[in-house]
C-alpha cells in the first residue's frame, strides 16, 4: 500500500533513522507481521530509550507473540517512564 512504498523510498534514503524504524514498525504492526514489528521497535528503542510509548507498544506486541515476561519488562519500562516525566512536571 502507499504508506509501505513511502516508508520503503524513506528508508532508502535513511536506513537508520530512529522515525524511519518507528514508521516500519507501525506498518509491519498493522499488517500482522509481529517480529519485524519487534525488532523494528527494539531498534528503535536503542536510539530513543525514553520513549514510553513505543516500549508499551512493543509490549503489547511482545504480548501477541506469547512471550509474556518480555512484554511484561516493557510494560515495566512505559510504567516507570510514565512515572518519571510525572514527577518532573511535578518538579517545574
């Protein structure tokens, strides 16, 4: 589909760039393809560590794959993330 070919054209271009990884993983995602998702996001994760949501989306894809304390450690990570921006707003 489009969103596929430009994602495809884009990481042509720039095969490592965090959005292009984060971009890959939503299509795999949306069409099922559950551990290209995952590494996608993994990948993604190792540039972008705090970003809560894509260690929860990566939980809940972990999750679809049986592969429950992987995604249970995600869902730990996002949690603990949540928790940690809460309480720097708290600190402004």
């Amino acid at each position: 589909d489009m969103a596929e070919r430009f994602a495809g054209a884009a990481a042509r271009i720039t095969t490592n760039s965090p959005d292009i990884l984060r971009l890959r993983a939503t299509i795999d995602a949306s069409k099922g393809e559950t551990k290209r998702a995952a590494e996608n996001l993994r990948q993604y994760i190792e540039t972008r560590p705090n970003d809560k949501t894509a260690h929860f989306e990566l939980g809940e894809i972990l999750s679809e794959e049986g592969l429950d304390t992987a995604a249970r450690i995600e869902y730990e990570k996002a949690l603990r993330l949540i928790k940690k921006s809460r309480m720097r707003k708290g600190n402004q």
